[in-house]
C-alpha cells in the first residue's frame, strides 16, 4: 500500500475524530445538534474518501472504480 494512501486516510480519522469532540461539546448545548455533528463526523470523511477513489479512478485510465490498492 502506497505511503500517501495511508496517509489520506489517517488524515480523514482525524478529521472525523475532530468533528467527534466538537459533536460531543455541543451536546451540552441541544442533543439535536450533537447528534447532526456526530452523524457528520462519519459521513463526510466517508464521502471525502469515496469521492477520491471516484476521481482518482478517473485520473488514471478513465474508469472511475478502477482503483489498485
């Protein structure tokens, strides 16, 4: 597996892991806010990283779920 591969996803379970303890801080504040915050933390680093798959793919030979771990 390539360094930068590693890398990328280090950096999107630290940035879930930061919008994480900014969800539990407003939790204090109103649950439903939380709870948004909470279901953020997972979705976009998710879509981050499925969204960089879908270009890199298109990058490299013009299919998108062409992708060599």
């Amino acid at each position: 597996m390539k360094i930068w591969l590693a890398a990328l996803i280090l950096g999107l379970l630290f940035l879930g892991l930061g919008i994480g303890y900014y969800a539990t801080r407003l939790y204090d504040k109103s649950v439903i806010k939380g709870f948004i915050t909470t279901l953020l933390a997972i979705i976009v680093p998710f879509f981050i990283f499925i969204g960089f798959i879908y270009f890199y793919g298109l990058y490299n030979h013009g299919y998108p779920l062409q992708f060599k771990w």
